[in-house]
C-alpha cells in the first residue's frame, strides 16, 4: 500500500523562490501561493508577497527588476530535509493590492513556460507526417517534447489560423492523448491508469475535505466515428473499442450508460485508421470523465495531474483509484494543503468557442453562410479583375448619398421604393 499524506503533517513547511535562476532573499516575504496543474491546460500558479510602504508611500518590491513579466520563477516546498519543485515557469503579471486592514501585498501571476503556445493565431501545412510528429514540431519551440506514438500518416493536414497550443490538442484529442506540461518538459500521453496508487488517502484519518460524484452523463455503450470515401462512394464507419480505466468503484460506464450510442462524423475523406484513434480516444475520455469533484489532503508534491490515488472509506461506489485530471496546491498560514481533481472534461478542445478565429478576424462583423443573390452584371468590373456584379435581394441601403440618382439627393439622403441605387450591390470575384 502506498504511503498516506499524513506522514507530513508535522513537518516544518519551508518555501523557497527563485527568478531568473536567483533565490530571493529575506527582504521578500511569501504570504500565500496557489498553483494549478491540470491534463490539457496551461500550469499556473499566484503567489502573494508582503509588499509597500504606506509611509513612504512606495512599493520597492513591485518595482524590482526581479518580477518582471517575461522572468523564469520557480516555487520549491517542502520541510527543512527537502524541498521539491511545485512549480516551474515564467510571470506573466503583477498586482497590487491592500485588504480591509489597509494591509499591502503584491499577486506575481505565473504560467508554465509553455503559455506562450497559446499566444496569436498561425498557419501551417504539414504533408505526409502522423499526428505525433506534427505535434512534436508544433510545440517543440515551447520546451522539450515527449509524445506517444500514432499509427496513421496523413497525406496534408492543415492548420488554420489557431495557436499551436490549440492545433496541439486537437491532435491530441483525435488520438486519445493528453498533455501535461512541466516546467520545460511538454509530455504528450495516453493516461496509465494500472500504475500503482502514489498515495492512500482514507476518509476519517487523511481525508480533510471531499466532493465526489459518478455521473451518466456522457456515457454511451457504443462510440463511433465515421467519415465518407469518395473512391467507394459509401460511408466508412468504425466502433471503439472499450478502453482501460482506473478501477474505482462497482460501476463501470456501460452499467451507467444512459445513450445507446455516440457518433462522430466528419465530411471529409479519413481513413479508417485515423477514425479508429478518433473514437477510441473519445471512448477512453468519457469514461474518465464519469467521476468528477475533489478531495483535499496534507500537501505532498507526489500527486501530478495524470497519476492514480488510492481512496478508502468512501464506500463500494467511491472507493478505488482515483484519476487524477487536476492538482491546486495551496499554501496559507504555513500550512499546505494538495487538493486532487476527479477526472477529466469529456469535451475536446474544439468545443471551446474561441479556438476558431471571429468571422473576418474581428476586422468587421462577418457575413456568414449561403446567401441568394441577383447577377446584374457580368463585365464592366472598374478594377478589371474579372469580377461579377450581384445584388442581395434582402439587403437595403438606409442612403443612396454619393449615388448617381435623380431620386436620391445629397440634401435628402433618403431612399424611395423605386430608387435604382436601394439594393446593395458588390463586385465578386468567382
């Protein structure tokens, strides 16, 4: 059995900050800290510093070169024996704050070094490359890069002005992978839910706080995807296959499942090799999205996002190995806690709304979809760029200024019924 949290309760917490490689000296007190590690997301952590001068009506610690955005930071915790890193990435922000006892502090807000995959939007077009190796070029100018193996090689794969972050996962997603991003290293795996637990927790001796839940939602008895093959001209159609999970609980998702059946489909022409990793990737995520919520414990660093804690206590229906989807260590009052998220999000990336770009780029408001429009010209283009003239029926001036109109005057700017010049009308391009 693995060890249990409490072996640390009664150590003496030590933390130790360093920027830019630096540890930082007595001058900088830590108050609190909080990181965030999550499967698919960006690490993040904040870290609250005693900061300011009220008298002198100065804040020394905000203004030091040391806590620039752009600056690597790294947080290490631990007790007198040992620290181990908790966090390791770059700042990204300052605050400055004052609570209700006109107390000051200063928020350094970090991200893993990763975060700058998420940045600004990019094209590219890989040929003749799997999916592991466009993910492993794609990232690769964010830190070093681990990613599993995938079977198929795509003959052109396009990436359409989203980030590298984003085109990452959804490559990711298609595969039934997930990433972990640490420090330096980006690590692109499929989850090993038979590894041995790396804590024990049990209610009523180590487990402080708990919020667990086993949801149907999302769960099917079948998972499928399909696409279409112009050559054959029928569609091609393949099931997943059922996935290994973390054993936790009585209940496996096919004894919960609430839908008979989940279909991915797509358009394009896809082989049934990469349609197979499609549907059993989505079938290994929503099995491990069937347990959602948290548990809190003394903090140990062993727990990382992608590993497995053994609960006891919590009856037949809770009791097991966990996944772990998320880890928030928090540190306050000298104390540290490690809080363990259930799981993971059935949905991929894609789903989110701002992976794909605003119509026009946020240039203008864009006008989308399959219009009915009017030819009223097929030459005469003034550019002399083979350009037809339409009118959109639906679409009406509120003025005709400017237009060569005996009914539409400079003085009035109104628009009559039988106006020539009322419809819009555009040059297109064929």
């Amino acid at each position: 059995m693995s060890e249990s949290p409490s072996v640390n309760k009664d150590r003496v917490l030590t933390c130790s900050v360093y920027c830019n490689g630096n540890k930082l000296g007595n001058e900088y007190t830590l108050v609190a800290a909080t990181v965030h590690l999550e499967l698919n997301r960006i690490g993040k952590a904040t870290l609250k510093f005693n900061a300011g001068n009220m008298n002198k009506q100065t804040f020394d610690e905000s203004d030091a070169d040391l806590f620039k955005p752009g600056n690597a930071i790294r947080l290490e915790v631990g007790d007198i024996e040992k620290e181990n890193i908790l966090f390791d990435g770059m700042i990204i922000g300052l605050r400055i704050i004052t609570d209700k006892d006109f107390h000051s502090y200063m928020l350094v807000e970090c991200r893993d070094h990763a975060y700058s995959a998420t940045q600004g939007r990019k094209n590219r077009i890989f040929e003749k490359k799997k999916d592991c190796d466009i993910i492993k070029e794609v990232l690769s100018a964010y830190g070093s890069v681990e990613v599993d193996s995938t079977p198929y090689q795509y003959p052109t794969l396009v990436q359409y002005y989203c980030s590298d972050w984003d085109f990452a996962l959804s490559r990711a997603d298609a595969n039934g992978l997930f990433i972990f991003t640490d420090g330096g290293k980006i690590k692109v795996k499929k989850p090993d839910v038979s590894t041995s637990p790396v804590l024990t927790v049990t209610y009523g001796v180590d487990l402080t706080t708990f919020d667990l839940e086993l949801s149907a939602d999302d769960q099917f008895t079948q998972y499928e995807a399909m696409s279409w093959d112009p050559a054959t001209q029928k569609a091609v159609k393949v099931s997943a296959s059922s996935p290994s999970l973390n054993k936790q609980g009585d209940l496996q998702p096919k004894n919960i499942a609430i839908g008979d059946s989940f279909l991915l489909q797509t358009d394009a022409p896809t082989d049934e090799k990469a349609l197979k990793q499609w549907a059993d990737g989505m079938a290994l995520k929503a099995g491990l999205a069937r347990y959602q919520g948290s548990c809190r414990f003394c903090g140990s660093a062993k727990v990382v996002p992608g590993c497995i804690i053994e609960l006891k206590g919590l009856g037949k229906r809770f009791n097991g190995n966990l996944f772990v989807g998320l880890v928030t260590h928090t540190i306050e009052n000298n104390e540290w806690t490690t809080e363990a998220g259930a799981g993971v999000s059935s949905l991929n990336i894609t789903d989110e709304t701002d992976v794909v770009s605003p119509s026009a780029s946020g240039f203008l408001p864009g006008l989308q979809g399959l219009h009915a429009a009017v030819v009223r010209k097929l030459d005469g283009d003034p550019l002399k760029e083979y350009r037809i003239q339409i009118e959109l029926p639906w679409m009406e001036r509120t003025s005709c200024f400017g237009q060569d109109s005996p009914l539409c005057t400079p003085q009035t700017h109104q628009v009559t019924s039988s106006c020539p010049n009322r419809m819009m009308k555009w040059w297109w391009a064929l």
